[in-house]
C-alpha cells in the first residue's frame, strides 16, 4: 500500500503565509531584474551632493551586524510595479555595515515612489526569516495578516512618498526578527 503524506491545513496554511511573507517583503532571492529600467547602480554619494540630479538619499538606520549586503531597491510608486520582480529602478548593493549606511538613488523625474531595502545578512542570496531584516519607505508596519490574505505585506500607498527636483531625503528603520 502506499503511503502519502498530506500536510494539515494548518501546515499549509504556514506554509503558504511564510511564502507570501517573503514575496511582500521583497526578500525573495537575490536576482537582477529582467525589465528595462532596472539598474544595478554603484552606490555614488557624489550624485546627491551635486544638487543636479533628481534622486532620493536614503539613510538606513539600525544595521544590526556588518555582515552580507545590504540592497537598496527603488520601484515607482504604482501596485503594478511595487516590489514586483524586474520593476524595480534602481538598485545598489553593498557590504553591510553596523548602524546607518546612506544610498543616493537617482529617479528618473519628480513624482511618487517607494523604497525597499534588504540586509542579507549571510550574503546567501536567500531569504533567511530568522536572521534576514527590511525596512520600506515611510517606516510603514508590516501586516502578516495581509500576506495570508494573498496581498503584499505593506501596500504602495503606506511606503509612497513625493520626491521632488533636487535631492529628497528619506530615513528607513531596519526590521529584524
């Protein structure tokens, strides 16, 4: 006779809350984007100090340990685009750092965007749920009762902000289980 495993409803329930977690959060693995406008960029502070250049400088804040990267990744502020795989802008990697680290993000014109930032903490290019932080823009608190319902865990509207001509400056706490 053979023997099947079925997992319970609530494994599954589990199961699929944690994926769906993780897709919200943008954590998912470490790819390059397959659309046009993503762009790995190096991280150039320059860029934001020149004041000729419409761009975001984001300081991260409360960086836990200097290990693995940090990725800094900018989406225009739209629910088709956010934290969708290959929609993202601009992206820019880099060696963690403990405590606060700065990113110029330049964005193509003055509008709305969203900002979602990844410590991969053992620079695996996996999700690692226990170890792993994030932080969006606008600070906004995850909801892991909207990844069960099938929806990203903070909508675009809650990390959405205005990014004028010039420089704007945004700060985002770093989250960690």
């Amino acid at each position: 006779m053979l023997n099947f495993h079925y997992p319970t409803l609530s494994q599954k329930f589990a199961e699929r809350a944690l994926t769906v977690i993780l897709l919200g959060l943008g954590l998912g693995p470490m790819t390059i984007g397959s659309a046009a406008a993503s762009s790995v960029i190096e991280n150039d502070l320059s860029r934001c100090n020149s004041g000729d250049i419409t761009a975001v400088l984001v300081t991260v804040q409360g960086i836990r340990t200097a290990t693995g990267l940090i990725r800094v990744q900018s989406y225009p502020a739209t629910e088709a685009a956010w934290l969708e795989k290959g929609q993202w802008l601009n992206r820019i990697e880099q060696r963690a750092k403990i405590g606060d680290m700065q990113f110029c993000l330049p964005v193509p014109k003055s509008g709305n965007y969203a900002i979602a930032v990844r410590h991969d903490k053992n620079n695996n290019g996996k999700t690692d749920i226990s170890g792993d932080g994030g932080g969006f823009s606008q600070n906004p608190k995850i909801s892991a009762f909207r990844a069960i319902l099938g929806k990203s865990v903070v909508p675009v509207k809650k990390a959405s902000f205005f990014a004028g001509s010039g420089v704007t400056r945004i700060n985002i706490l770093m989250r960690y289980r």
